[in-house]
C-alpha cells in the first residue's frame, strides 16, 4: 500500500516542495527513510514510531519505506515528523489520504504532540506559491506562517498529531489562523530614548546624519564617553521598516529559530551587538544547514560591532561583502545559500590599548607605536565603507548635572524623516531604482545628485588638493554632504555643508594619510 503527502523544506532563504511517499510492503518488520535525510531526519523514524503507539494506532508489522522527494536535495530538521507519521498511517490504511492541496509540517513529539520547528515562514510562503489550500502545522509556528494566507491558503493549527487526524477526517474543525496586524511604528518603542543621552552634542549630531543617509560610522572615545547607548539608540531614530523589509527580517530570524513563538512579522529593526570573540562564521554564518549569520541577523537594522579593533582580521574582512553588496554567499561543500545582508554598520572603539590616548585628565600608559599598532588592527578596505567618523571626549560634570533637556528621539526622528522623504522623492523623480538613501548613491548618481554652489565647489577643490583624497573619499565626502544639506532642506550643497562633512572624515580621526 501506498500513500503520498505534501510537505516542504529549505533552500537558503527560500522553501522548496517535498513529497513524502510512504510504502507498506510484505517482509519483516523494519522502517527506513530514504531521499538525502540528515541525522535528524533519520531519528523521525523512532519518533514518529512511538508517538503511533502512544496514540493508540497500530504501526505495521510489516516493511515500511519512505520516500522524501526529490532525492538529490538534503532534507534537514525535525520538520517532516508530522507529515512522515501521517504518510505511514495513510499506506497502512488506518486513516484517510490526505487532500493532495493539503501540505503538513511539524516535529512529533513521544506522545503526539506537535512542537514548533525553523524556518516556518518561508516554507509557508512556498507553500502558498505552490497552490498549496491547507497548511497543517503546530500551533506555535501559526503566527508567522499566518502571512502566506493572502494567497487563498488557510492555516491550521494544531497541538497534537491527532487534532490533524480529527480534521482530516471531519470530525474535528481547527480554527483558522489568521495574520496579525503589521504596525511598524510601534517598532520605535523597543529602543531606548536619545534624551538619555547628556551631552556629545557632536556625536548625536553625526548620529542623526547617519540614520538620515543611512551612512555607516566610527565612534572613538575614551571608555564611558556613551558610545554603546548612542548605537543602541539608533534604530530608535530610523524610518519604520517597509513591509516587504519586514518579511524578509523575518524569515531570516525564522531559519534561524528566532522568531518569538507566536508573534507575525518583525516590526522593530533589528539591532545585533556581537561580542568581540565572535568567529567569522558566527558574522557570516554556516554550518552544515547554513544558519545565517550576525550580518544577515541584522538585515534592515543596525550591527554594532564594540570594541572593533579587537576583532579578529578575518572575523572583520567577512564585512566587506555584505556592506558592498547588501547580501552574503555562504559556500560549502554541500552547496551554497545566500542572505540578505542590507545592514547598517555602526562600530565604537577606545583611541588606544588602555583607553586613554589623549584624555584630558588621565594619562595613557601606551606608546606611540603601540597606539598605531592599535589602530592598524583595521583594515583599509572596511575604513573605505565606513563615512562618518566621530571623536567623543570625556562628558563633564555640569554636563552630567546641567538642567539642559537633551533631544528625545521622536525629535531627531523627525529629523530623519523629512530629510528620507527628500530623498525618495529625489530619487523617484531621477528613476534610481534600488536606492534608499544616499549611502546607496553610486558614483555616476553622485555626480547627478550631489550638486554644490559656487563656494562649496571652490572649498571641495582646496580640500580635495590639501588633503589628497581618492575618488572614493571624494564621493563618499559627497554623499554625507548630500545628506547634511537634505537635514536641512537645502537643494545645492553649500561650504557648511562640505565643511560638516569633512570634519567626519576617517583619516583625520585615526592619524591614517
């Protein structure tokens, strides 16, 4: 006898069908997986095998073999227990097949329940893709896989194996899962105020600068300057995250296993602060089932990497990728998966080993080639794609206890979102297809865009001598100047502007010529 259900697996970001076929064939008694299973899907058969027997059916005293299609794909994860289960029950004859437009998804269990598996979002929107009408899953994973129901797929829920089987067979109805409602402007509320923030009226300058052009930046300062609650207070002051930002965060942090159990999309951007030790395959990702890394953790969000220089070489070279193309390929052996990558860098580091190069009060116990060792921990390239570059110095005492309210973050936010409006109504009117912001500008669009007056021209060119700057710093100087006058709704860049600009200018913060 024999018995075929749909189900799905992953593929990188995206969800691929799977059949799973089942064959209850004379012989003595045995069961075996076969299609590619990994360890985890070969344990399904003592599972799912248990789970029958606690659930009172009768497993077949007879040779069992399942079949996951197609045979040249891995099949990896728990995710087939609950389709594997059923697919021997049907071939045995103990319950219905299933409706071919039905797919089922979920880990069993010893005693029929359903437990929550990865990456139910993206399978779910495969399965909607594929034609897929009723999706059978447990009910933790019903919030996430309830935003593929726009395409006349419904969602089930289930805790147990035999809520499934009830109804399948009628006797039981499921209420329907439905999505929950997307609000991105409630995201804000997750991130700290920037009014806790006392003084570094520079460093909160540069901040708004970078969430306005989506400008990657560099704080130095001496230990305790704020540099950690300004970066945690970023996202606080970025636009809300679009819908379609929204899904893809989300199925990334679905593969990952991330997602809150019950909760839809993401709503707030993500902020991911990994710790210095961290490998370049945690930054990246890997593995043998490709779990995405920090990078891709960070999609549509802020990465904030503290205490940057004590980054290992390779753990920092592993940016380059994604902060030039917005994506990241994970190869290995057994294939390959790509990630989207669109993040928003912000690093901190201390001026030198001990922390204090250059403070006012406390003196540095490093000499000068140990401050340029230090310094040197960074390469060019990664220097290249940061634009902002802040010092922070020690707040003071009548800063810490001055009565001067600092700006809240709805304020800066505001700032933000006027200059962002600027910029897509610029950048829809020119026809730039992809850009956001003015980080995204290519070198041509610069050109375009970033337009001066007279005497910005004439400050640009003394500089551009003066300091001898490469194309690249010339149009990244640009970009931020473009940014600064968007703040303050100037069409042309004027010498304010470009002077802004260049006071953030890498090199100068780091003795780097």
């Amino acid at each position: 006898m024999y018995a075929v259900l749909n189900s799905f697996g992953l593929a990188g970001l995206k969800g691929f069908g799977v059949a799973v076929e089942a064959d209850v064939s004379a012989g003595l008694e045995a069961f075996s997986i076969v299609g590619l299973p990994d360890s985890a899907v070969r344990e399904s058969a003592d599972r799912v095998r248990a789970a029958a027997r606690n659930l009172r059916f009768s497993w077949p005293s007879a040779r069992v073999t399942v079949n996951l299609a197609p045979a040249d794909v891995r099949k990896t994860g728990p995710v087939y227990d609950l389709p594997l289960l059923l697919a021997v029950l049907a071939a045995a004859g103990q319950i219905e097949t299933p409706p071919k437009d039905a797919a089922f998804l979920g880990e069993v269990a010893l005693d029929g329940s359903l437990r929550p598996v990865a990456g139910v979002l993206p399978m779910a929107l495969a399965a909607a893709e594929s034609g897929v009408k009723a999706l059978y899953l447990p009910a933790d994973n019903a919030a996430e896989a309830a935003e593929a129901c726009g395409s006349g797929m419904q969602v089930y829920p289930a805790r147990r194996v035999t809520d499934v089987v009830g109804a399948l067979s009628g006797r039981l109805t499921i209420p329907l899962a439905a999505p929950a409602p997307f609000d991105p402007d409630g995201g804000w509320a997750a991130y700290p105020d920037f009014a806790d923030v006392l003084g570094q009226a520079v460093a909160r300058r540069a901040m708004v600068v970078a969430a306005a052009g989506g400008h990657n930046v560099l704080m130095i300062g001496a230990p305790g300057t704020g540099k950690s609650m300004l970066a945690k207070r970023l996202p606080g002051i970025l636009p809300p995250m679009t819908r379609e930002e929204s899904v893809e965060t989300s199925k990334i942090y679905s593969i990952a296993g991330l997602l809150p159990r019950g909760a839809g999309l993401i709503a707030a951007r993500p902020f991911r602060s990994p710790h210095h030790s961290a490998s370049p395959a945690s930054l990246a990702g890997g593995g043998s089932l490709f779990r995405p890394g920090e990078c891709s953790l960070a999609n549509a969000g802020v990465l904030f990497l503290d205490e940057l220089p004590e980054f290992s070489r390779e753990s920092l070279e592993v940016l380059r990728q994604p902060l030039e193309d917005g994506q990241i390929t994970i190869s290995r052996a057994a294939g390959s998966a790509t990630y989207p990558s669109r993040f928003q860098l912000v690093a901190a580091m201390n001026p030198c080993k001990c922390g204090y190069y250059g403070h006012p009060t406390r003196p540095c116990t490093c000499t000068p080639n140990a401050v340029r060792q230090y310094r040197s921990r960074i390469s060019g390239p990664l220097l290249d794609r940061i634009d902002l570059c802040v010092e922070m110095d020690p707040i003071s005492f009548s800063e810490l206890h001055g009565a001067a309210q600092s700006e809240s973050s709805a304020s800066l936010r505001a700032q933000v979102l006027a200059a962002r409006a600027v910029q897509t109504a610029r950048f829809a009117a020119k026809g730039y297809r992809g850009v956001h912001c003015n980080a995204q500008l290519s070198a041509g669009q610069v050109r375009q865009v970033c337009r001066l007056t007279p005497g910005a021209q004439q400050t640009l060119r003394v500089a551009y001598d003066r300091l001898g700057l490469s194309a690249r710093s010339h149009d990244r100087l640009l970009r931020v100047a473009r940014t600064i006058a968007d703040l303050a709704g100037a069409d042309l860049i004027d010498e304010t502007a470009l002077l802004e600009a260049l006071q953030y200018r890498m090199q100068d913060k780091l003795g780097v010529r």
